[in-house]
C-alpha cells in the first residue's frame, strides 16, 4: 500500500501470510522463501531472519 506515510504491505497479504503452516518438507520451504522475498523490503533484517530456510534448502541439509 502506498500512502502518505510510503510503502507498506497489505495487511490481509501479511496475516496472509503469517497463517502460512510450517513448511514440513525442502519444497515447502524452497516455496516459502520464494514468495518471502517478495516482502524483502518491508522485513528489516530479513536475510538474517531467513538464513535458517535457506539452509534448509541446500542439499544434504
């Protein structure tokens, strides 16, 4: 949403995504991180925050 306080996501997008179920399996999680990034922006530290899916997803994890 843009407003005159700048750019902010959707509420409903965000509950949206916070009801998201723990992914319980490497393409799961591969598609969780995916569509997170999309939100990179608005997430202050996200790479840190994320770093423990993206681990998850490299082979022999």
């Amino acid at each position: 949403m843009i407003n005159e306080n700048g750019i902010s996501p959707c509420p409903d997008k965000a509950r949206a995504i916070n009801d998201i179920p723990v992914p319980s399996n490497i393409k799961a999680a591969i598609s969780f991180v995916k569509m997170a990034e999309y939100y990179r922006n608005h997430i202050p530290n996200f790479s840190t925050l994320a770093q423990p899916l993206f681990d998850l997803t490299k082979k022999n994890a």
